[in-house]
C-alpha cells in the first residue's frame, strides 16, 4: 500500500482510539471533571507515536496525526506539546515545588534529578556545548524537566490509576500493531538486521513491559485464566517485535522474583512458583532470540555503541572532564561512520560526524554528568530502594498494580537511567509510574 494511504489508515485508526478512550474517561472516572483533562491528554500522549517507527517520518520529524502534538512547530521550536506543558508549569510552579518536597519519596528523586541537570547544565557552559547548533539539543533535552515535574504533580495530586488504565494501554498497543500491518516493509525501520513489528518505540519499553508486569502478577495471585492468556499475548508481541524491548523483560523478571519472594516469604509455593515461571519465561526468550541474540552481539549497533563510548573518550581533551562530564546537548566529534539507521535522523546528519550522546542509558550519564553525576545517580536510587523496603507500608502485602509499578520503578531506576530527558512520553510516563510507587506508600 503506498505510504500515503497508510498514514491515513494509521490516521483514522488513532482518532477512533483516542476518542474512545477519552469519552471512557468522562463517563467512568468518579472524580471532579476539571480534574480529569490531564489523564485524557496523558493517554492522547502515549497513544501519539514521539519515535515512530516509519523511516520517511521519523527521519524527517515529518508532522502527522499520530505526531501532531511533538512535532508541529507552532511558537519557534516549540510544539503543541510544549506550549501546554509550559502554560501548566507556570501556573502551577508553586504547588510543583510543594509536591516535590513534601515527602521523602519525592524529595529523593527531586534531589537526585536536579544535582544532575545542574552538573549536566555547568558542563554544557563550561565546555560551550552550544557550538555547534546554538544549544537547540540543550533546550530538546531541558524540556524533559519540564514534562516530568507537571505530570508527577498532577498525577501525585488527583491518585490516577484504576484497572481501566490496563485497557487503555492494551488498546494503544494493539492498535499501533495494526497500524502498522498497513505499511509496506521497506517503509518500515531495520532494527538489529530485522524489521521491527511495532510503531512507536516507547510503546517498545514502557507499555509492552508494564502489561506483561501486570498480568503476570494478576495471573499468580488469583490465578484466572484470561490473565495468562493475555500475559502470552502480550509477551509474544514483545518477543516478536524485533526490538531491544524484549531484553529488559530479563532484568524485570529479577526484580519481579525478588519483590514477590520479599512479599510472600511464608507461602512456598507461591516462591516456588514463580521462580519457576521466570526460569521458563528466561529460556524461552532466550531461545526465540538467539538469532537476534547473535545479530545483537554481533552487529552494528553494538558497533554503534563502542564508536561513540571511544569517540566520546577521545573528546575529552582535559582529564577532569570525565569527572563532571561534557553537559547535556554538548557535541562529541566521530569520524568513524557506523551505518547504523537507528542511530541518527537524516534531518540530524547536517551536523557532519557529531553526536550528542551515548545511546547506552548508563554510560550517557557520564557523558552529560560524568563520573560525579553517575555516583550520585546511583546513591540516590539506592536511597530510594531502601526507602521502598524499609517503610511499614512495604511490609504488608501490596496490591497487584502496587507490585507491578514497584518493579518497573525498580527496573528502571537502575536499567533504562534517570527519569528527566528530551522524550515527552517517556518523562511523562515515568512520572505516572513514580506517583503510583509515592501513593503505595503514603495514601491512607
């Protein structure tokens, strides 16, 4: 199908589930209806595609409907997006503050996020980082401060989450898949030497994980059948994706064994039981992936990641710049040509050899913060990890979506790096996640 017509087909597609989802929103959230505009424009977000996986589009950060809100332009740089986020931000910067001081949960990841932006933000002055495009990658990745602060104030304020949450993310998810079944393959993005089988790269690692999170915890404490076979559901497409999603489900399967052996140290056979599903669950994606496993080891984009670590090194003419390192946004100069298409946009290559950063999350930070941000980065979740299992809450059973939003807090905190960053749907949907671990401990 040419791709003209399969993004009208995309299209229409993300209309009908955007409006469903948001009259399902009006009519069944029992609370104050002002109060309700920000959960209807969170899911709009995360059903809107911020890396998409179309090549012509997300190279060219082409506007469309199922982008409209990133990257139409309407005030200079600055999108849709950004215009309601700082308009919200202004007006409600007295109770943002409030929000992140007010307990100890909040004021950790406060502390931890700001140390880092303002290492990142003196490095970036200190070593110009604004030579190259006048600090525009600066102001990109600044914006992610913005997005994680004024929805971890709304969602910490109004206690969003309910099991219809669960719905909608599955109907974004499955939606994105049908969407894509219209495009034709060579549109679509080589990821690993495969092509993948998914639209939006953040549905990649945060929806995908947080459902199979979900209903696996769901399926071992009431043991219903729908829940497994939508965990398989679920797991399948991740698998299949033909994208790095399906390796963080590893690190999550840890986490998931300790929290539930944590929570339930007297019921053996619940222990028993689920260490027995994540060594299976293990095997199993080991042995779907192995092709892709080899072809990771052995591919360009692990060429890509070993360019611009030594690259990054060799730029760093003074040595205590690997202390505090080169700031947010500041170029690294590589001569060396990777082919990797998933590396940088088309639109971005004008800057002839340069990159802005390491796309391994935790040798990124020593990048923008160096060595310094990096101990701090892992002292404060550390904090923030004893703090979640040492308080009276935490010792009585959770919930089940209390359980599930613990271990992709956990998992990310330590995996997939710091929470503030240039990606909108990820910042804000890491805020959503990080309300719901403050609410576990502190709601009555």
């Amino acid at each position: 199908m040419p791709l003209e017509n399969a993004l009208k087909l995309d299209s229409i597609i993300f209309i009908i589930t955007c409006i469903y989802i948001c009259i399902n929103i009006y009519f069944n959230e029992h609370r104050n209806k002002k109060n309700i505009f920000f959960l209807i424009m969170f899911f709009i977000i995360i059903n809107s595609s911020y890396n998409i996986m179309i090549k012509k589009i997300h190279d060219f950060n082409i506007p469309i409907t199922r982008n409209f809100i990133y990257f139409y332009e309407i005030l200079w740089k600055f999108s849709l997006l950004d215009i309601v986020f700082i308009f919200l931000f202004v007006f409600n910067l007295k109770y943002i503050v409030n929000s992140f001081i007010s307990d100890k949960l909040s004021f950790l990841i406060f502390k931890k996020e700001f140390l880092l932006y303002l290492i990142s933000s003196i490095s970036f002055i200190i070593n110009k980082g604004y030579f190259l495009d006048n600090g525009l990658r600066f102001l990109t990745l600044s914006k992610g401060v913005l997005y994680f602060s004024v929805s971890y104030y709304f969602f910490k304020k109004n206690q969003y989450f309910n099991k219809n949450h669960i719905k909608y993310f599955f109907i974004i998810l499955i939606s994105g898949y049908i969407s894509l079944a219209f495009f034709n393959i060579d549109d679509i993005w080589i990821r690993y030497g495969n092509r993948v089988t998914i639209i939006d790269q953040e549905d990649a690692y945060s929806i995908s994980n947080f459902l199979i999170l979900y209903y696996l915890v769901n399926y071992l404490e009431k043991k219903e059948f729908k829940d497994i076979v939508l965990f398989l559901l679920v797991l399948f497409q991740n698998i299949i994706s033909m994208y790095k999603t399906n390796f963080i489900i590893i690190p999550l399967l840890i986490m998931f064994y300790i929290v539930i052996f944590y929570q339930n140290r007297n019921n053996k056979n619940l222990k028993v039981l689920t260490l027995v599903m994540s060594i299976l669950l293990f095997v199993l994606i080991i042995i779907i992936n192995y092709d892709m496993i080899n072809g990771f080891v052995n591919s360009v984009a692990i060429k890509t990641r070993w360019v611009q670590l030594t690259s990054f090194l060799n730029n760093l003419d003074n040595n205590y710049k690997i202390f505090f390192g080169l700031g947010h946004g500041t170029p690294y100069f590589s001569i060396e040509d990777t082919s990797d298409y998933g590396e940088i946009k088309i639109i971005d290559k004008i800057y002839n050899g340069y990159r802005f950063d390491i796309q391994t999350p935790l040798i990124n930070i020593i990048k923008y913060a160096g060595f310094v941000g990096f101990i701090i980065y892992m002292y404060y979740n550390l904090k923030i990890v004893y703090l979640l299992f040492n308080k009276k809450k935490s010792k009585i059973n959770l919930k089940t979506e209390e359980k599930v939003v613990w271990l992709y807090f956990l998992v990310y905190i330590f995996i997939l790096t710091n929470f503030i960053n240039g990606n909108p749907p990820d910042a804000i949907f890491n805020a959503y996640i990080s309300s719901l671990v403050y609410h576990s401990l502190y709601s009555k």
